[in-house]
C-alpha cells in the first residue's frame, strides 16, 4: 500500500517539515510506504508526479493554506491541518488505510477530532493563504530598511547614496506590495486565480486611500467573493466561454472592488486604520505593558498556530508603513522567548528530559534565537499541561517588558541576527534583557513543574 501527503503551513518554515516528519514516523509504524510533498518558504519540496497519483491508494493533505487538489480528482482525501499531523499523524494515517481497505467511492473524506472538525476551513484558511505569500515580500523589506538605517537613521534622505537604495528597495517596492499581495492571494484563496487580479486592485487602492493592512484584508476579502458570485451569475455561450477569465471576470470584479473601495468601504476603513494606530501611539505605560503580556501569551499557545499568526500579523501590520514598532518589538521577543526557553530547560535540567529531548533542546535553541517558536513544540506536545502555561508566562513577561523599557523594531523578523544592525532596534540592549529575562522564566518553571525522569 501507497499513501501521498502534502503539508503547508502559513510560513512555510517549520510546521511543514514538521507535519511531514510526523506522517512518516506514522506510516513507518503502520508498515505502509509513504511520500509527503512540502510546500515550503522556497517552494514545492519532493513534488508527487502523475503516476505515483495513478498508483497511490490515497492522499493525505494537512495544510492551513490554500492546496489545488484538482491534480487529486478521484483519489480518496484526508483532509487536516498541520497541526493534526503534528500531534496525531497515526489517526490520519490510519484514516487513509480504512479508505482505501473499505473501498468507499468518495473523493475525499474528512477526518473529524474530539468536537471538532480537521481543518480550519473558510476565512482563516483564506487570510492564512494571504499571509503565507506577504511575509517574504515583509522580512526582505524590513531588513533592507533595517540594513539601510545602518548609516545613519536619517541617511536614507540623501538620494543616489546606498542608504536610500536599500530603503527604497525594502519600502519603496517590497513593502508597497506587502497589502496588495496579501490581498490579491486573500482572493486567489477563495476564488482561484481570476480573484488575483481585482484582489490586487483592492489592495493597491487601500495602500493608496489610506485603508492600509485592514482595508487590504477587506479588499481580498471582497475580491474572491465577487469573482465567487459572478461566476455563478454569468453564463455565457460555449463558445464565449473563453471571454471569462481574460476579459469579463477581471473587468468587472476589479470595477465592482475598485468602486467599493473609494466610495464606500475605504473611507471607513481608513478611518479605523487611523484611529488603531493613534491608539499605538498613544497607549499609556500600563496600557501598554498588558498589550504586551497579551501578545506574548497568544505567541505562546500554540506556538506557530492561528492565535500565534493573529498577534504576528498584527504586529506586522504595525510597521506597514516602514516605521518602527513597539508592537512589533513585543511580539518577536514574546515568539523567540518559547524555543529558547525550552533549549535552556533543558541544559539546566538534565535530569527531567530523556536524551533524545536534550538533544532536540539544542535545535530548540537555534530556532529560538531565529525567531521560529515552533522549535518548543514536540516538548508542549509531550507535556502540554506544564510545558505551555510556562511558555505563556515567559513570553508574556517578555512582550511585558518590551513595552515597559519602551523599545522599538523596525523588522518584522530575523531573531537575534537583526540586534547588530544599527537603528534596527531602539533599546537594543533592553530588548536582549527582556529576551533573556522571559527565557529565564520559562527554563525555571518548566524545569520545576516537570517530573524527573526514571
């Protein structure tokens, strides 16, 4: 017996490979051969041909993005999130076997968990799809502007010097189309590729009025429901048919956004845009330390899961405009502060993790300072009742921190490797002391709470 696989999540970076990792340990087990297909930061990974499709007895696809499943008609398919596959890959596995031993003439099937079903499907799973495809466009721009800050913070000012190249690299083009892209693949979620285009539009028009990252969400939003319905309103004779997709979908859906956007919905939109971030601005220190322990314990939860990505983006959408973020500052440290923690724990601790988790401790550790907190999650997974609540503590008191010493990141992620840039972080030092204090925290409680082991 064969069994295909595909996983995905938002990054591409490390519940992916994870997920992947995860399905064949299982299918190992259950003595079945298996081949997962990874869609990744740099692309598709180990890509499943025809003939293994043809030859395979059925699909596994456990992915928080968008997956073209139309290349699978007619395979039976288990659907999950990457999550799923982390935590109960041999459930999955064992779901795709009974498919296959009972002969069910179903093309797909989804596998359903204690109350509750496998995949997060419907607006997560889009604004998720959109945010895979940003982030690139996010780290390359904000470390440009951070790298060009290396000068002279004001020295972007000059034109023709490198300083200014670099700036207007990172926030003249990539960060111009940070919204426009989140929202253009916002529609490509939920429409395909004829919602790209007035998804686009959308987004380019909030840049543009004013709308910023939430009119973006909005306008891709809008984009892929507008192509949705006029597909099913607009039948034209076969032989118009290919008049569609060139010519009557892109014209009218990007007319319909387009008008939306400037008379009805960017205003509002702008308005609420300007109004949160004065209220950023603004936030008084008490205030602000709770934003701060807030956003580091949703890092901390579930560690590269929605609530993780909901404060990530966040505090992404604090710097759209290329500035500086305690925001932003709050929730790198909080999401650094799991991965090294644990890493820490088990250095200190010797005596509560068995040998394989040591060593698994010390790539948590690398993960931490690179700002990937999935590094923390085969131990939350082992011990999820000690093990997260120290998490959220730690990052919570990170995230606190930050915003009580006031400092401020002008990159959207990078770990510790940003520290030395110049300008990159206003309070740099500070910054490392919450880091370092939040990790401290999680080492101790999660090296207090765990049983020793025999």
């Amino acid at each position: 017996m064969k069994l295909l696989a595909v996983t995905s999540c938002p990054t591409g970076i490390a519940h992916t490979y994870m997920a992947a990792e995860a399905l064949q340990m299982a299918a190992k087990e259950a003595g079945v051969e298996i081949k997962v297909e990874t869609h990744g930061s740099i692309g598709v990974e180990n890509e499943i041909t025809e003939e293994e499709i043809r030859n395979a007895h059925a699909i596994i696809i456990a992915a928080d993005t968008k997956i073209d499943k139309t290349k699978y008609e007619g395979l039976p398919i288990v659907e999950a999130t990457v999550q799923d596959a982390i935590k109960d890959a041999k459930t999955l596995i064992e779901k795709a076997i009974r498919l296959e031993k009972e002969k069910e003439d179903i093309e797909r099937s989804s596998i359903i968990h204690e109350g509750r079903t496998q995949s997060k499907k419907g607006p997560y799973q889009h604004l998720m799809t959109g945010v895979s495809y940003m982030i690139p466009f996010v780290v390359a721009g904000g470390i440009l502007i951070a790298l060009s800050f290396a000068f002279g913070i004001h020295a972007s000012e000059n034109e023709g010097s490198l300083a200014w190249a670099l700036n207007t690299v990172g926030g003249g083009a990539a960060f111009a189309l940070m919204i426009p892209i989140l929202s253009g693949f916002i529609a490509y979620s939920i429409a395909d590729r004829p919602g790209i285009v007035p998804g686009m539009i959308g987004g380019m028009l909030s840049s543009q009025i004013g709308a910023g990252f939430l009119g973006g969400i909005v306008s891709g939003f809008l984009a892929g429901y507008i192509i949705v319905l006029l597909k099913k309103w607009i039948k034209l004779p076969k032989t118009m048919e290919g008049l569609m997709p060139v010519l009557v979908l892109p014209l009218l859906s990007s007319l319909m956004v387009g008008l939306l956007m400037i008379y009805v919905i960017g205003t509002p939109v702008a308005a609420m845009n300007e109004g949160l971030t004065n209220w950023l601005d603004n936030l008084q220190e008490g205030s602000a330390i709770i934003l701060g322990l807030v956003l580091g314990f949703m890092m901390a939860f579930d560690m590269g899961g929605p609530i993780n990505k909901a404060a990530y983006t966040f505090g992404v959408g604090t710097i759209a405009a290329g500035q500086s973020s305690s925001v932003m500052a709050a929730v790198m440290a909080a999401g650094m502060t799991p991965a090294i923690g644990i890493g820490i724990a088990t250095i200190l601790y010797k005596k509560k993790f068995t040998s394989e988790e040591i060593e698994a401790g010390k790539a948590s550790l690398i993960l931490g300072i690179s700002f990937i907190t999935e590094g923390a999650i085969p131990f939350a997974a082992a011990d999820p009742i000690r093990v997260i609540p120290s998490l959220m503590v730690g990052s919570g008191v990170a995230g606190a921190l930050t915003m009580l010493f006031k400092v401020k990141l002008a990159v959207p992620h990078g770990g510790i490797f940003v520290l030395p840039i110049p300008n990159a972080v206003e309070g740099v030092l500070l910054y490392a002391l919450s880091i370092l204090i939040g990790s401290l925290i999680t080492a101790i409680m999660v090296g207090n709470l765990k049983k020793p082991i025999e």
